[in-house]
C-alpha cells in the first residue's frame, strides 16, 4: 500500500476512532485526522514489528483496519489525557 493509501486509512481510522470514542478532543476535527493518521502509521509498525503480522499490501485487510484504528484510539485517549482541558 503507497502512502497514500495509509493516508487515506488514517483519516478513515481517525474519524472511525472519533465515532468508537465520543466526546470533545482538545484538537478538533484536523486535530482527529492527524491522530488518526498517525495512530494508522504506528499501529501498523506495532503490528508488523510487535505482533509478528506483517501489514497486508491490500486496503481491505481486516488486520490492517483493526492496527489503524487501534493505534488511533491508543494515540486519541493519550492525547485526551494529555491535553483533555485545553479547551474548557
């Protein structure tokens, strides 16, 4: 998969991980895609390096869906605690 094609995963996993996880983000919308897109980049390497299941060339993989949106719920709660009063 280019990287484009995890790009475009990283926003999906973002706004999937925003739908899984409700509330306020100290970040916004832009705040969420790029979590989500860097929560896609390190789920995948967690998967691959960790895990011992390569990440699929294919975008319709179900385990490279599920290291995306986990790496994007991981990063999103993080953020959340790190940043969760910024916008009171």
């Amino acid at each position: 998969m280019s990287i484009i094609g995890w790009i475009i995963l990283g926003l999906l996993a973002g706004a999937i991980a925003k739908v899984l996880l409700p509330g306020r983000d100290p970040g916004g919308f832009i705040g969420t895609t790029v979590i989500g897109v860097a929560g896609a980049f390190i789920g995948g390497w967690i998967s691959a390096r960790w895990l011992d299941h390569p990440i699929s060339k294919h975008f319709y993989d179900g385990a490279t869906w599920a290291a995306a949106i986990g790496g994007s719920l991981v990063l999103l709660i993080l953020y959340r605690i790190l940043f969760g009063n910024s916008r009171d």
